[in-house]
C-alpha cells in the first residue's frame, strides 16, 4: 500500500493527488470561461460600433457647414469660380434672394424658394432637418450694399449646438470681410 503524505499533497510516489489535479482543472476552467467572457465582450463591444456606424439620424452639421461655405464663397457669390474675390452684383443678387440674378453654375438651384431656409437649403445644399444662418461681417457688423444687407437666416438659439465656418473675403476693394455661415 502506498502512503500519502497529507502536508505535502504528493503521493509517497512523487505524484500530484488527485485534490490538486482537481483544483488545477477547476483553475484552468475558470481561466477559460474569464478569457471566453471577455473575448464575447469585446466582440459585442465591437459589433455596436461597427453596427451603428451610419445610422445615426442627426445630420452632420459640421460638414454640413464646411460644405455650405464652400459653395457660398466659391460659386454662389463669384461670377467665375476661379475668381478669388467676391462680387457685389452677385452677393447682391444671392442676399436679396434675386432668384433671376443669381450667380451660380447649376440652373435652377434656388427654383421656387418661398422662405429664407428653403432659399439657404437649396442654394448650399442643407439637409431640410438643419437649420442655417449666412452672414457677412466687418468689425462684428454685418456688411450692407446700399440696401441689402448681407445675412440671411435667423440666429441660432443660444441653448443648440451650432457648428460655425468662417471664411476671410475680399470684394476687390483690399478690406478683408468674413464669412458666417452656421448651421444647427
């Protein structure tokens, strides 16, 4: 008969008992299950970023901004787009919402625009959920040519993220003027 050595754990033949095989399993187990948790963890972790990249229903207002002021400065309010300065008759034209003299590459952009936002909308290309606001500022003052003034749009409220682009203008006159445009 073989003699167990009790304080030891080992088997007067040298070997591991069977108590410390079992516990070295149960160990290894739990290991598993705690690597097996965490890599499902990670995979759903993972899967709702990968899933919801797109769905968000809020528009982009910062693009959407950034893309506005864009077309404001290089097609709306030059009468060629490689002009590098603005022109009055056409920033007269587009902050009057003079739909018939408006400088613009594409025909019919701003067809039957009955209201300031439709008007913003169409011309820079707004999703109909964002609301927008284009001035034209000097020293904080927004810019007037004789009776047109050049802004259009309410203000954004103080209590909405509002994204802004700006953009530094010359008319040809050498004073440098800025561009707003802000959408929310």
């Amino acid at each position: 008969m073989r003699q167990k050595n009790t304080q030891s754990g080992l088997e007067s033949t040298g070997g591991p008992s069977q108590r410390d095989r079992g516990q070295a399993e149960q160990i290894d187990f739990l290991n598993g299950i705690i690597i097996l948790l965490f890599g499902v963890g990670l995979f759903f972790a993972g899967g709702s970023v990968l899933f919801s990249i797109g769905v968000d229903s809020s528009p982009d207002r910062e693009g959407a901004a950034l893309n506005a002021d864009q077309r404001l400065v290089g097609d709306l309010l030059v009468t060629d787009i490689r002009d590098t300065e603005l022109n009055r008759s056409c920033a007269d034209a587009y902050f009057s919402m003079n739909e018939s003299r408006v400088c613009t590459r594409a025909s019919g952009v701003v067809s039957n625009a009955t209201t300031e936002q439709q008007w913003l909308r169409r011309s820079l290309g707004v999703e109909s959920e964002l609301r927008v606001n284009v001035t034209v500022v000097d020293d904080g003052s927004v810019v007037t040519n004789a009776t047109v003034e050049y802004a259009l749009g309410p203000s954004p409220p103080p209590d909405v993220a509002v994204f802004e682009s700006n953009r530094f203008v010359t008319f040809g006159d050498g004073e440098y003027q800025t561009v707003l445009v802000r959408v929310w």
